[in-house]
C-alpha cells in the first residue's frame, strides 16, 4: 500500500475511484496556517501539492518551538506556558480564557513541578479524584483544561503522549429541577420592586423567555435586538449557534423601558453601578449572589437555581407539544441528543401522549366499524 502524505485521507467513490482530501487538525486550520482541501484523483499531484501545504504546518510549529522549545526535561508548568503562548489558546473567547487559566493553574499548582514525561496515567488519575472532592463537574472541567495543554503539544510533535487521555470521568448526575410559572412571577415581582434588583430580573426575564443561558443574557448588547421589528439574534458562546428569536409584547415593553434608561450604552442589562464611569456586565458569580438574595427575599424553594431556568422553558415547549426542530431552533442545538438533558419527563407531556394515542385508537375503532357496516 502506498504511504500516503501527512494528513491526506483517501476516499474511496461509489465507482471505485480513490480521490484525495487533505485534513489537518482543527487547531492549524483555526490559526489560520492551512485549510481542508477536497483533491483529485491524481496522486502524484496530490504529493506535490500535500508538500506543500505541510512545508507551511512545519514552518508554523518552527516558528512557535522557538516561542518555547519543550525538552524532555521541561515540566508541566512549561507545557502551560507552551500552551497560553499558542493561537489555539489565543483564538478563544475572553471568557473561555478565563475558565482555562483558571483550571490549568490548579494543573500547576498541583503538579506543575514534574517533567511531563514523569506524568504518567496513575498521577493524572490520583489527580482527578482529588479533584472529584469538589464536585466531578469541577474534575471534569479540570481534566479537559489539562488535557488540552498535552494534546496541543503533541499536535506540535513536542511530545508523544497524554497522561489525561485514559481516565474515565465520572458522570454528572443530571439535574432536573424545574420553577413553577408562580415561582418565576414571584421572582420578577421581587426583583423589579427594586431599582438595585432591576437589571438583574431583566436577564432572568429574557433568559426564561427565550430559553436561552444566563450568561449569554448577561452579555447581550442592544445591537443584537430589533426593536421596530420585535427581534433578537444571538450568537451563542457555547457552540457559537445561531438563534433567531420573537420579542413578544410584554418583553417588548419591558426592553423599551429599558432601552430609555439603558440605551446610551451597549449592554441591554449591566450591572447598575458603573465602574470608571462605564457599565460593565454582571460577572457570572455576582449574578448567581444577587439572584439568591432575590430569591429569598421571594420566599422561593432553596433548591431552586437561575441556571434551571433554560430547562424550566424547554420542559413547558415540550409539555406545550412543540416539535422537536422548532424546539431546537430555540435552543440553538444542532443534535438531539444534546436537547435530552434539558427534557423532563412530566405529567403534562404523558397525559398529552396518550391522549393523543387514545384518540386515534377510538378513532381507528370507529372507522373499523363503519367500514363493516357498509359491507353488510
């Protein structure tokens, strides 16, 4: 079998034919250094033309080993630095680089002393249970953020092997609290009968109306609202989705209210008190505070959350008989399987099942009977 160039795939046609595509890895096609390429069928071409997009992917990871050049002897606090001076991790989103630096600080401070090829899969996993102490969701989190350090330095051909890659994680038990409609009205009530409450159940208002996650309302600029056309469009941060949404009327009213207040700047609900004479967003810890004093002072269920909300929406379109696509189409997912954590199996949904499922049993019942009635 002829060896084939770095990162070129054959494909083989329903005739027969073997035609050619180049696919290097995400991260270089995320640093702008080659794309995917869809080839012919002329594999000397496609030798010649693999040399030389791959003379660039090695020209590219020259020029970052001389950024910091990871030796056998380099540690894992090394590999971090390797890491944070990449485009991969400069490519994220602010945010994201935040969540990141925050876990492979916990990778340093916990290990960050040790050559990387000491690492073996017994430390990353004595690692992560230690980690587990403070929730598997946080390991979780911990063990991706370490991994990605290793992967990226192995896509640079630094080093051959990831200590995280063979640890199995411990599932997260899934949530499945829901509000009551009453508990979110009481909520609203609550928190728009004080001005310093005021933009916090803003964002609560359009995260359960809109179904969307709290921290992409915290984030919203006016520039993603159509007001004259009752319209929202949003980019999701998670999986960068997009989803096209209505303004109904009472949001409507709410949003211009707020607008005449909060217009001159560009978030639709920061936080009340400027800093530096500057709006800034509430931080996601500071809205999860605030909220809880909210609900107290409501008197809401402690088991309650702001993060439920999302589900709280999605559970009701279910109940409400909403088809799967529209349903998706709010949410932004693009799988179904990603929708089921968000689906909570209720009374409501089943008695409108098998309902439905009653009605068309005495529905076929009759029309059985009636055939045989003509035939008689």
């Amino acid at each position: 079998m002829t060896k084939l160039p770095r990162y070129v795939q054959p494909r083989k046609q329903p005739k027969g034919v073997v035609s050619y595509r180049f696919n290097p890895p995400q991260s270089l096609v995320d640093a702008g250094v080659v794309s995917r390429k869809e080839w012919g069928t002329d594999l000397k071409q496609v030798k010649a033309l693999a040399k030389e997009l791959n003379d660039l992917v090695d020209n590219y990871r020259e020029e970052q080993a001389l950024i910091f050049n990871v030796k056998p002897s380099s540690t894992v606090a090394n590999l971090s630095q390797y890491y944070f001076a990449s485009n991969d991790f400069n490519a994220l989103r602010d945010t994201t680089k935040v969540h990141y630096k925050y876990f492979i600080g916990l990778l340093v401070s916990a290990i960050g002393h040790m050559r990387h090829g000491d690492v073996t899969s017994k430390v990353a996993k004595h690692l992560y249970e230690d980690w587990v102490k403070q929730g598997i969701s946080f390991a979780n989190h911990g063990a991706t953020c370490a991994s990605r350090v290793f992967n990226y330095a192995i896509e640079m051909e630094q080093i051959n092997t990831n200590p995280f890659t063979n640890i199995k994680r411990k599932a997260t038990p899934q949530r499945k609290v829901v509000w009551e409609h009453a508990d979110v009205t009481n909520f609203m009530d609550t928190a728009f009968s004080k001005y310093k409450y005021r933009n916090v159940g803003m964002i609560v208002a359009m995260a359960y109306q809109w179904c969307q996650r709290l921290g992409d309302m915290r984030m919203l600029t006016w520039d993603a609202l159509d007001l004259d056309r009752q319209r929202m469009y949003l980019e999701q941060s998670k999986r960068r989705a997009e989803v096209f949404l209505p303004i109904d009327d009472q949001l409507y009213v709410m949003l211009k209210e707020q607008h005449e207040d909060y217009g001159f700047q560009p978030y639709v609900a920061p936080h009340p008190t400027p800093v530096g004479g500057t709006f800034k967003p509430y931080g996601m810890e500071r809205l999860s505070k605030v909220g809880r004093r909210v609900m107290r002072e409501a008197e809401l269920p402690e088991s309650l959350r702001l993060m439920d909300l999302r589900r709280t929406g999605v559970t009701q379109m279910v109940e409400a008989g909403v088809p799967l696509p529209q349903l998706m189409a709010v949410t932004g997912h693009t799988h179904v399987a990603s929708v089921k954590p968000y689906i909570k199996n209720t009374f409501a949904s089943a008695n409108k099942a098998l309902t439905a499922r009653n009605a068309h049993v005495e529905l076929s019942v009759t029309k059985n009977i009636e055939s045989d009635l003509l035939c008689v």
